[in-house]
C-alpha cells in the first residue's frame, strides 16, 4: 500500500519463510533477489527488524543509508546496545555456521543507521 502514496518507491519486498529449511539456507535462496536489488543502485533501506536475514541483505546490497523503525520495545534494547557500544556476540559454534552457510549477520551497521522512533531516547 506504501506505493500508492509516496511515488518516490519503486518496489516493497516482503520475504515470507516457513520452513526451517528455506531459514536456515536463506543465503542461497535469495542469491537472486540480492543481485536484483544491487542492480539498482539503492539509496536507502528501510527495515524494522534488523537481525538475521534483514542483516544478511543489508551486509550484502549496496546503499548509502539504513534507516531502522521503532519495532516497539526492542527498540530499548538497541538504545541500550548502542549506548554501551557492543558487538553482537556469537556462540562459538554458531559463528561457524554461519560462515559455513555464508550468512552476513553482523549488526555493526546499526551504528552508522538513522533510527525512527516515537520514543524520548
């Protein structure tokens, strides 16, 4: 519906996995999607829920801003994450994992993101 009001957005993408299948092999299935929206020289990426497969497109699409929405009170815990300036910290095992299965899963983008919020922070 966002298109129907603001001319300045080409395309709204909703990425819908069910299977555990399709969330663990994510990397692979949206390969394509990926090299699509590369192609079109994005500015701005807008996301509310920023870890796991939303961090995975934003460490792989190149763009000039990420703007993080007011997801309600995870909020609060980014504020506090980003006060206390920490890195997001792995399971051993998970991080090896991860690497196996080529997802880019770092948040250390939301330091250098604009965040949208109704909260006093």
């Amino acid at each position: 519906m966002i298109l129907d009001y603001n001319d300045k957005w080409y395309k709204v993408i909703e990425i819908k996995f069910i299977s555990r299948v399709k969330k663990i092999f994510y990397p692979f299935l949206i390969k394509k999607l990926i090299k699509e929206l590369n192609s079109y020289g994005m500015t701005n990426i807008y996301v509310a829920l920023y870890r796991n497969i939303a961090a995975h497109i934003i460490n792989s699409v190149h763009h000039k801003n990420t703007i993080l929405f007011d997801d309600g009170n995870n909020m609060f815990k980014t504020i506090e994450f980003l006060d206390q300036n920490k890195k997001k910290s792995f399971y051993f095992f998970r991080k090896i994992i991860s690497r196996l299965l080529f997802q880019k899963t770092d948040i250390d983008f939301i330091y250098k993101s604009t965040i949208f919020t109704i909260f006093d922070i």
